[in-house]
C-alpha cells in the first residue's frame, strides 16, 4: 500500500492513502455475516416448502426464490473467504 504525506503542520502529520487495502471493518463484517445468514435460512426455508406444495406454478416461483437466496448467499460467502464482488 503506498501513502503520500499531504501536509505537515506543528500539531500534526496528515497522511492519505492513494489506494485502499483489502480490509473490512469489523461493522461491515457483522452486517455482511447478517446478510449471508438471512439469505442462507431463507433458501433452506424455501427448500423445506417446496417439498409441501402440489401446485407447480406456486413451486416455480419459490424455485426461483429459493435460487435467488442461495446466489446471494453464495456471493456474500465468496466475498468473505476473499474474493470478489461479481454481478
């Protein structure tokens, strides 16, 4: 990581970075692990729900909800062990 120093005063040494470094507040962390848990409970939900319903229009859409879920869940997942944000 490289820094550039802005400006000295006699009170202080302001210093800024040019780019950011792969850090995650633990704030950021916590509401990222909140996100992947709802997303993850969701999706095993759905699943369980699926297996109760007759109508294939109503199975359809929790499919579809249930593979919206588990995508969140698995991109949140990946962020976390390091990766990166993909759309």
């Amino acid at each position: 990581m490289k820094f550039l120093q802005l400006k000295h005063t006699s009170m202080e040494r302001r210093i800024i970075m040019e780019t950011i470094g792969n850090i995650i507040s633990t704030k950021d962390l916590s509401y990222m692990k909140d996100m992947f848990n709802w997303n993850f409970l969701a999706s095993k939900k759905i699943t369980h729900y699926l297996n109760m319903v007759m109508d294939e229009q109503v199975k359809e859409v929790l499919m579809n909800a249930r593979d919206m879920h588990s995508s969140a869940a698995k991109t949140i997942l990946s962020f976390m062990e390091g990766g990166s944000y993909e759309q």
